[in-house]
C-alpha cells in the first residue's frame, strides 16, 4: 500500500462525504471539515512513523554496512521491533485507527453503521488513492511501448515518465 500526502485529503474527504451520504454517520453540516481533518491527521500521523521506520532503518544498514537487498527484511524485522505494521497488516492497523478516530470525534454527532461497514467503505476509499501508482505505471508503459523494457532507453525513461505522470496529477 503506497499512499501520497497529497491524496491524505482527498482519502479522509471521500471517507467522511461516503460515511454521511451512505447514512452511517451524521455529521452537522459545518462540522464536515472538521471531520475530515480528524482521520487526516490519523493519516499524517501513520505515515510520519512510516518513513520514519524506512529512514532509521537506511540508517542501521548503512552503519551495519548490509546491502539494499536486504532493506525489505531489515525494515520488516525494525517494524516487528517497533510494534508498527505495514503492507497488508498496516492497512488493518490503519483502518482500526481510523475507526476508533470516527468514535472519538467530536465532530460527529452519531455512528450508524457496523464497524465492518464502516471498515469496508474505509478500505475501498485508501485503495482508490492507493491504486494510483499501478495506474501511472500502466499508463507509462503505454506511453512507452515504442520502447523495449529493459533496455537502457527505458531504464531512463520509464522513471521519468512516471515522474512527469505523478506530478501531472498532483502526486508530488
């Protein structure tokens, strides 16, 4: 799961707008903002203490002198250390955050919905944003399919192109 900081707003915004239309919460008009300002910061939060697992564990690596073969293992290994989950299992600690977040809001008023209700319009809203990146890369494979892949023309215009893609939809 690959989530951008650019679409934390959009995810929390889809989150709380489907939430209220589908009926399984309610939400005083002018406190909607606010809501979703509460499971964006749910969000920001996660995200900080990913990158900042992915940097502590660059750090260890290159003091151990290991090789980046192994940055998947070391990072899974600091992880499991750190009592902080990711890839598929990060997903269901971050869905449980954001559920408990909607139970702790202020900002609104009731909770309608089972909580695997709200977990699966919760999930289908992260995937949405989520599937970005195997998007972009279907489409710059399009774009580039006048190219061989792995030669080295596309070793260099592949990454770019994604590049050129990801900031065309506001990604970085």
């Amino acid at each position: 799961m690959r989530l951008y900081r650019k679409a934390i707003p959009k995810i929390a915004r889809e989150i709380i707008r489907s939430s209220n239309a589908q009926e399984h919460i309610e939400i005083e008009d002018n406190k909607m903002e606010e809501a979703e300002l509460d499971l964006a910061a749910i969000l920001v939060t996660y995200m900080n203490d990913e990158e900042k697992l992915v940097r502590d564990t660059r750090d260890v690596m290159s003091r151990r002198g290991m090789s980046a073969d192994r940055f998947v293992q070391m990072k899974k290994s600091m992880a499991d250390s750190r009592g902080f989950k990711t890839g598929e299992e990060g997903l269901d600690y971050l869905l449980a955050q954001l559920l408990e977040g909607l139970f702790a809001s202020r900002n609104i008023a009731e909770i309608y919905a089972e909580d695997n209700d709200l977990r699966l319009l919760m999930k289908g809203a992260i995937q949405k944003f989520a599937s970005v990146d195997e998007e972009i890369e279907r489409e710059a494979r399009s774009r580039l399919r006048n190219l061989r892949e792995g030669t080295p023309e596309w070793e260099i215009e592949f990454p770019r192109t994604v590049a050129i893609l990801k900031r065309q939809k506001g990604l970085i």
